[in-house]
C-alpha cells in the first residue's frame, strides 16, 4: 500500500506522460477532475484485472507458463472469432495509444524542457515543429531496441514494466517534494539530488537490495534527502 502509494504519486503527478494531458484540459479544476476520475477508473480498472485473474486460475488451475500468456492463449483457444477480434483490437488499441503518448511525453520534454531553454538562438514555431519530428523518430527506435532488449525476460511484463518506471519514479518525485518540503533548496540542490537519486537507485536494483514496489519510496528518501543537505551547505556558503 505504501510503495503502490508513492508509486501512484509519481505516475500521476509528476510524469510528463500524465501531467501533459492534465495540460490539456485547459485549467486548473478541469485537471483535479480528471486526475481524480482517472484515480477511481484505474481502481476499476485493476480489480477487473484480478478478478479476470481468479477466473482463468479457476479455468486452467496451474500451468507450466508465464502468467502473462495465459490470458492471450484463453482469447485464442476459447472464446468464439468475434468476441475474440474486439478484443484484440481493443489490447492493440491501448498499447498503440499508450505508446504514442509515452513518445510525445518524451519528445516534448527532450525539445521544450532540454534543448530550446539551453541555447539562446530563439526557435521558430517551424523549427520546433521539425526538431519534434526528428525526436520523435529517435525516441521511437530507442523505444523499439529497448522492447527487443526486454523480449525474452523471463518477467511478468506488468512487474518489469512497473519496476522500471519505478527506478527514475523516485528521483523525480523527489526532486518535485524536495521543491515543497525545503524552501531554501535551488536549482543546484535539485540537479544534485536527482542524480544522486538516480545513482543510488541502481546500486539498490543490482544489489537486489529491496522489492521494486519500494523503488519508488527509497529513491524519494535518498533524493529529498541529498537534496535537503546540499540545500543546508548552500545556506552556510551564501
């Protein structure tokens, strides 16, 4: 509860994949709404998914194979052509969309948040519009060798999934507590406590140091931490 927590904090509060929609709605009451509706839907959504999990347990008892397969196989081998094509379409449907908005998070952060801030030359809106395009295509493939890399995990692929967002969750999450919880803290403070989270982050996940439900929260202690110091030394300084 308390990992899924924190976990949920970070994916629905500082993630540019959700806040960019959270944009979208046009002011400030219109994104409270969504975020809180899209709160009680993902609530829906995951007691469907267990319960569909009892079911198929109850159908087939225990089998020789990833969890992650089952279901697919059951679409295939028991429920009838068309039933079974909506629902494809449907799984097709959502990774498509979830894919296209995880690129366009990625590319909005990389052009708006990375490049056009750091070099003075002022960008048309014809520029920004290309560099989009070509960051688009990078991510896109990055994306693509990143799925290849993962193909043959012998993982659940909701557990990798979660687990890898997980790893920078709590960097970022961090960084934005850090901005609330220490009034004093700067830029500097911030970037230092980010990677400092980062950093630690990978010494815990290849020591194998906790479960990936607590990624999020340690990475959140150690960059709010690291942050909250570096913030202190920087008052002595000044």
């Amino acid at each position: 509860m308390l990992g899924g927590a924190f976990l949920s904090m970070a994916s629905h509060g500082v993630d540019q994949l959700v806040v960019q929609r959270l944009l979208a709605t046009g002011n400030l009451k219109s994104a409270q709404k969504s975020l809180i509706t899209s709160g009680i839907i993902v609530i829906i959504q995951f007691s469907l998914f267990l319960v569909i999990g009892i079911l198929l347990f109850a159908y087939y008892g225990k089998l020789d194979m990833k969890s992650d397969e089952i279901f697919p196989m059951f679409i295939l081998k028991e429920i009838p052509v068309i039933p079974a094509g909506i629902i494809i379409a449907g799984l097709l449907a959502a990774a498509m969309s979830t894919l296209a908005g995880s690129i366009s998070s990625i590319t909005s952060a990389t052009v708006y948040d990375l490049l056009i801030p750091n070099f003075k030359k002022s960008f048309t809106d014809d520029n920004k519009l290309k560099l989009s395009k070509i960051f688009t295509l990078v991510w896109a493939v990055v994306l693509i060798f990143s799925a290849f890399f993962f193909m043959n995990t012998s993982r659940v692929v909701v557990e990798l999934a979660l687990s890898i967002a997980s790893f920078t969750y709590g960097a970022l999450l961090g960084t934005f507590l850090l901005g609330i919880i220490v009034k004093k803290a700067g830029q500097r403070d911030a970037i230092i406590a980010f990677f400092s989270g980062i950093i630690f982050m990978t010494l815990v996940i290849s020591f194998k140091l906790v479960g990936w439900t607590w990624f999020t929260l340690v990475g959140v202690i150690c960059t709010v931490s690291v942050g909250a110091i570096s913030a202190k030394f920087s008052a002595k300084k000044v």
